[in-house]
C-alpha cells in the first residue's frame, strides 16, 4: 500500500466507535483531530505521519465500526481500505503545521492497529478477529485500562497476547499512558520482521461462521477477564442509568438544556458586549481604517475597503463581533455535553420520538452536529444503516438545523430585544425538523432497519481538552466561515457602491416589501445568504426593524436554502437531483411561512 510518498509505510487503525481512536491518533501523530464521548465523531478518514525511531509512517485514522459486515458506508469503506480496492479514494492528509492535503490509497496497508476496548473485550475481540481475515501484520492496543482498575476488574495482557497471536499494548490513551510501547511495537512489526500478506474476503462469511467467531471471542474474554465477585457501581455509572430512564432523565434533560441555552446566550452576549464589540469598534477597525486612509485615496475602492459596507468595516463587525462571540459559547456549551458522555444519553431519551420518524437514537448525533455545522452533520449520516435513515436526516438538517453562525446571527438579532423570541426561533425550530423528517421518512420508500444505541460512560470533562477542543473549532470558524464572510461583504459593498444593491431591492421588492413586509435593502441579505446562510440575517442587525419584522426575518433565515458548501456536500454524499428539490423546497418554504408568520403576527402586534 504506498502513496506518492514512496518511502513510507501505511498503517490503518481500526476499532470500535468511542472507544479512543481519535486521542490515539493524536498521541501518535502530536496532531489535534475532533474527539468527543459519542458514537460517530470521525466520520472522514483522517491520516498523519508519525515517527517510528529513524523511520517515518503515515497512520489512518478509519471511522469507529462494529463489524467488517457491510452494514452501511463506514464498514464498506474500511473493508475496501483493508484489501487496497480504495484507490480512487482520497483521504484527508493532516500535518503538525495545521495544513491539509489529500493522498491516494492504491496498494494494502503494511500494517493494523486494532484498538480494542479493555471494558467491552468480548464485542471488541469480534471485530478484531475480522481484521485478521485479512493476514495483515497487527498489534493490539488495548485502551480504557483506567475503566477495568476503577470496576475492580482485570484482564491478563500476557494471556491475551497469546490467544491472539499478535503482541497487546495496554493503554490509557487520555492520559497518554502506553504511547511509547506503541511506538516500539509498531517498529519492531514493520521494520524487523515482515508478515506474508494472503488476499481474504472476510465480509462474505456465513452466519454460522460469524457464531463460530462470537464464541471464540466469549471464550477468550472469559479466561483472560476476571471480575470481583460483588461488582462494584461508581457513582458515574449510577447517574449514567438514571439520565436514560424517563424520570428522572427528562426533567434532568429538561435542566441541562436550559443550562446550555444560558451558557450560549449569557456568555456569548457577555463575550460581544464587554470584550469583542469595544475591542473592534473603538480599536482594530479604527486602527485600519486609519492606515488605509493613509495610502489609499477618496474614491470608490476606499469606499469598498472602509465604507459603510466597507470589507474592513461591517467585513470585520458581522463575523467577529455578532457570530465569533456565540460560536465560542455553543462550542463550550456542546463539549462540555460531548466530553461528559451526556448527548448519548439525550439521544436514548429522544429515541422513542425518534422512531415515530423511523429514524433510530443514532441519529442524534448528526443532527446535533448540524448545530455546529451542516457539513460535518450530512457526513454523519454514513454511520446509518440505510439509505432512507441517511436523506431524511439530510433533509431534517437542511430544512431547520440553524449552524452554530446562524444561532450566533439570531441571538445577535432577538436576544437584546426579546429573549422570548428567540426561544420561539428554536422551538419553532424543532416542530419544522421533525415536522420534515416525518414527511420525508414517510415519502421515501424502504423499512428501517433493527439498530442498537451504544451509551458510553459518564466521564469527567478535563479543563484541557475542552480548551483545545473549544479553540480547535474557532480557529476552523475564522478559517472557513469569517474570512470567506469577509468577501462576501466585499461583494456586498461593490454592490452598495455601483448602486446595484438598489436595483436587487427594487427587482425583489414585491416579495421583499409585498409578501414579507420587510424593507427593500433586505434583499441583499437574500441573495448573500445563498453564499453563507447567516449573512441572510447578520446584515439586518444595523436596520431599523420592529420585533414583527426581526422576527419574521429570522423564520425566513432558518427555512432559507442551504449555503453552497452544503449543497456541494449534498450532490457528492447524494445527487444532484436531491439537492436541486432541497433547495427548490427550502427557498419556497421559507417564503411562504415567513409570509404567513408576517400576517399572523400583524393581527396582534
């Protein structure tokens, strides 16, 4: 298996979801991908170099699976990474300088690192041994050790090691403890002795042959596990039980959610008022603004730069002091949940609501990631299990699911004006997702499939990693929504400046100013949210509008289409036929009821 960079091995990791793949793959890269407590994180396959003493390899990082089976597109993708046939494939490349890249796959991997989950040995031993279907040289790292000290429980490395026929590593990989070892097994089964490599096709076994291998596994965990005669209960695991039985998780549910809703408004106006708003208004776009004046003369392009509409001027104030603010706040607010272990549980909760759509607890996850960002959330919808799971939950995520720069647009917009009304934004919110996915599921031919919810433990933030992770996802905002925000602005002020923003309003104003009774300069917004989705509401934070309008304004932000970065996720994940009727439904829907929302409110406001 080797890239264009001839010199380097390739090793795959491959494990169970949650298991601690990801922090893995960190210690052994020093690179910072996502990591989170639930099932899914890894939804691309992400590799880095590491260094093995002299020599250098590239790691991959594969998406958590459960089974080479063939059960959706994660195991398909990993079974065809495991007998080479990937190779118009291409894969996220990370560096330590922050850079990505993509290389092809054309040959087998040199070498597996399986992870397996010391505290689920029996389920993790069954995926292990599909792996070696394949007759690639393999290690084992056996992580989670900290769980099976803190139940009384332990497992015999040396024993296990034995039965396996490979070498195991145990590892607590939080805590970086086993990296080394790692390290120097690695080496000495890639640089020291090579293994015959045997074509296998382990996804087409009988199901008498998948038995055979289940108790092959039960066996093995039996005799290297041994468990205290009276297992003992943390006190994590005691909460861990309760927050998924109705009571008392929903009232706990009910809490935590408005916790969490305090934390991104509160802390994220906070952020906006005291820090980020004086801090660009009084000194950075003053400071430009002055040097641009100083070398660039009066005229249309220092109108562009620092005007009203100026790329440095509102290109500055819109993604920086409106949305940075609420972005730092949700992503706090969401690792805490993911680090703790608790969206699983939300997840568990729902999973009765859920399958009124046909839809399994599963599908929390991508739908919670559509909170962050649309794209990540779409890719999600690989870990189900079929075809009809993956559009409606697309569909849900596009027709209602505002992105983390959305939510900070609208708190932006309502939350000094009516708290109240931004909480009707998101409930309203949720009714039109599901409402959505009720009629899609319904529409879609196909029957949903049997799926298991795995719960991980409840575990303790660490101050760190929320930082990291918290900072990591910033500084992907800044990257890839401020700047290409800052852009548009500047489309925006050529627009301003020539006078055709005035046309676009006059073009638009019978649905603009007829229909939905907004101001004709609101237009512009429209045809700019088609680019970033909260550019349909951020610019309307300077207008002067009354609470019908702002709020009017916000349904029809929600509803509005897709930005072009989630339709071009939309036809690669689908077709292009699906993504033009989201597209088509979203932009007429989002007219209609914000229309309606309009004539509703004037007989009472």
């Amino acid at each position: 298996m080797k890239t264009s960079q001839e010199d380097k091995l390739n090793i795959l990791m491959i494990g169970q979801p949650n298991i601690g793949k990801s922090v893995m793959f960190n210690n052994l890269t020093g690179l910072n991908i996502s990591v989170a407590n639930y099932v899914g994180t890894t939804v691309e396959f992400t590799a880095g170099e590491m260094k093995l003493g002299e020599h250098r390899a590239n790691l991959i990082d594969v998406p958590g699976t459960y089974t080479l089976e063939i059960n959706n597109e994660a195991e398909r993708v990993a079974v065809e990474m495991l007998q080479g046939r990937i190779s118009s494939k291409k894969i996220s490349h990370c560096h330590e300088e922050g850079g990505v890249q993509d290389f092809k796959i054309d040959e087998r991997p040199d070498g597996v690192i399986s992870m397996i989950d010391a505290h689920n040995l029996e389920s993790s031993l069954y995926l292990f041994f599909q792996v070696m279907e394949y007759q690639i040289p393999t290690i084992v790292v056996l992580n989670r050790m900290d769980l099976i000290k803190d139940r009384g429980e332990k497992i015999d490395v040396e024993l296990l090691s034995k039965r396996l026929g490979v070498p195991v590593i145990p590892t607590v990989a939080i805590d970086k403890a086993g990296i080394d070892v790692v390290k120097e097994a690695l080496t000495q089964m890639l640089f020291t002795g090579k293994t015959e490599k045997k074509t296998s096709d382990a996804s087409a076994v009988s199901h008498e042959y998948r038995e055979e291998l289940w108790k092959k596994a039960e066996a093995i965990t039996l005799e290297v596990k041994t468990k205290p005669e009276t297992p003992r209960k943390s006190t994590r695991e005691i909460w861990g039980e309760r927050l998924v039985r109705p009571w008392p998780g929903l009232p706990l549910a009910g809490i935590i959610l408005m916790i969490v809703f305090g934390i991104v408004v509160g802390f994220g106006m906070s952020l906006r008022r005291y820090l980020l708003l004086p801090l660009f208004r009084n000194i950075i776009i003053p400071g430009i603004s002055q040097v641009i004046e100083g070398f660039v003369p009066q005229g249309f392009i220092l109108e562009v730069l620092i005007g009203e509409y100026g790329i440095f001027v509102k290109g500055l104030e819109w993604p920086f002091t409106l949305v940075l603010p609420y972005v730092i706040s949700f992503y706090l607010a969401l690792s805490l949940m993911e680090d703790c272990g608790y969206l699983p549980r939300l997840g568990a909760l729902l999973d009765g609501l859920l399958n009124k759509l046909g839809l399994p607890g599963s599908s929390m996850v991508p739908l919670l990631l559509g909170y962050g960002c649309g794209i990540p959330a779409i890719m999600a919808t690989r870990q189900l299990s079929s075809q009809k799971e993956r559009l409606t939950v697309a569909t849900m995520v596009c027709f209602g699911i505002p992105c983390v720069a959305q939510t900070g647009a609208f708190t932006s917009l309502l939350a000094e004006r009516s708290i109240i009304g931004l909480l009707m934004i998101f409930i309203f919110s949720f009714f039109v997702v599901f409402f959505a996915g009720m009629v899609v599921f319904k529409i879609l031919p196909g029957n949903r499939p049997h799926t298991i919810l795995e719960i991980p433990e409840l575990l303790l933030p660490r101050g760190e990693v929320i930082v990291s992770k918290v900072w990591s996802k910033v500084k992907n905002y800044i990257s890839e929504g401020a700047l290409p925000m800052m852009a548009i602005v500047g489309v925006a002020a050529v627009f301003y400046e020539s006078g055709i923003m005035e046309r676009i309003g006059e073009f638009f104003s019978p649905l603009v100013v007829g229909w939905l009774g907004l101001p004709a300069e609101a237009s512009v917004p429209l045809i700019l949210g088609i680019l970033r989705r909260e550019l349909t509401v951020v610019p309307l934070v300077d207008m002067d509008l009354t609470m019908l309008q702002l709020f009017t304004a916000a349904v029809v932000g929600l509803l509005y289409v897709p930005c072009v970065a989630i339709l071009a996720t939309l036809a690669r994940e689908f077709n292009l036929k699906i993504t033009a009727l989201i597209l088509l439904f979203t932009s007429t829907f989002a007219f209609l009821i914000g229309g309606v929302v309009m004539r509703i409110g004037s007989l009472f406001l």
